[in-house]
C-alpha cells in the first residue's frame, strides 16, 4: 500500500489535481460474477438473506472472505434475476490503505469490468481490455453485463504471437461459456466489438487477434 500510495501522490502531483475524494478502480483479477436466480416476489425487494443463501451454493469463497454487492435487473421464471459481484476483502482493503495513505477519500470503489461494461454505452459489446499483466473480456447483453473475465498472461513474457494466440483462446472460450449458460439470451451476430487497454495500441496484436 505505501509503494501505491507514492505512485497515486507522483500521479496526483504531476497533473495538478488536488481534489481528495475520488472514484477508483478495482482490478477485476480476483473478482467473481455470477447471474443467479433468488426467490423473491416481483414486488418486493431482494433481501440480503435470500441473496447470501444463493451466494453460498454458486461461489467458490465464502461471504466471510468477500465483499459483496449486488442488483436485481430482471424477473425470473420463480423470482429475480440478480448480479453479484465478490471481491476478497483483502483485495478491497488494501487500495483502501493505500489511498487514504495518499491523502484521499475514496468515496466510491468500483469494479474494472464493470466500469468498462458501463463505459462502451451500448446495449450489446463485446469488449476486450488488454493489459501488459491482464485481459479483460466483458460481454453486454440486453444492457446487463452478464460476463466479466478476467485472466493474468501466462506467462507474463510472452511474444506478441503467443499473447494473440491467449486472447483469441479465451475470446472463444468466453463466447463458449456465455452460449451455455444463457441459452435464452444469445449474443447478436451484429454485436459491436471494442478493444481497449494499455496494450490496445500494438498493431502487431490487434492484427493477430483480427487474423484469429
């Protein structure tokens, strides 16, 4: 924390911002997403309970070791259908040290896929984010961000090729995964695609990743 904390105060420094209660990302590496059903009358609200009682059958960590949110998007055949998102405490905590020890006050903390899923502004997307140390691949359905992945390179040095060659691997895989589980609401053939990232720039990439 106190190594990120330095490198917030340089960034703040350098363009003149002085503002301390911010908005921050939260990489999304460690996060899990899932879609569920809760038992809950369309007219009423989705109860805490009722969620953790779902939560408990579909995430491998326990709610003890996550921070949870989630939001009610749809009805259900017996209930709502509800994103959830869980990020482990320590993952939350520790930007947390770091910036209250840059001097701010994050005021809202937000999930990486999400903000990007927000960000395209599109009813449906495809979107690939492409970090030197992790991918991203988002897909947007009818406006709910019904898939957010995120994977670290394996390994981290690899040439351009081998990268073009993970992220086509896991785009496909991605789509594979999103057919199976949403047999009701497939992607559109005319579904926008966009990229974007550290490394979105590098032609070289982009042109394998299209040629795949």
């Amino acid at each position: 924390p106190q190594a990120l904390a330095a490198a917030v105060k340089q960034l703040l420094s350098s363009n003149g911002i002085k503002e301390k209660k911010v908005i921050a990302s939260v990489g999304s590496l460690y996060s899990l997403s899932r879609i569920v059903a809760v038992t809950t009358p369309p007219e009423q609200s989705v109860t805490e309970e009722a969620v953790l009682e779902v939560v408990e059958e579909v995430m491998p960590l326990s709610a003890e070791e996550l921070y949870l949110s989630w939001q009610s998007f749809a009805p259900g055949p017996s209930g709502q259908q509800v994103l959830v998102i869980g990020v482990p405490r320590e993952v939350i905590d520790g930007e947390v040290r770091a910036l209250r020890a840059a001097g701010l006050n994050p005021n809202v903390l937000e999930l990486r896929t999400l903000a990007l899923a927000r960000a395209v502004n599109s009813k449906d997307a495809l979107v690939l984010n492409i970090n030197t140390t992790s991918f991203d691949v988002i897909i947007v359905v009818d406006g709910v961000a019904e898939v957010l992945h995120t994977s670290a390179w394996q390994p981290l040095d690899l040439s351009v090729e081998e990268r073009a060659d993970q992220l086509v691997s896991a785009l496909n895989m991605t789509v594979s995964f999103h057919k199976s589980q949403s047999p009701g609401s497939p992607l559109p053939p005319a579904t926008p695609r966009f990229i974007t990232g550290e490394m979105s720039g590098a032609l070289a990439l982009i042109g394998d990743i299209r040629g795949g």
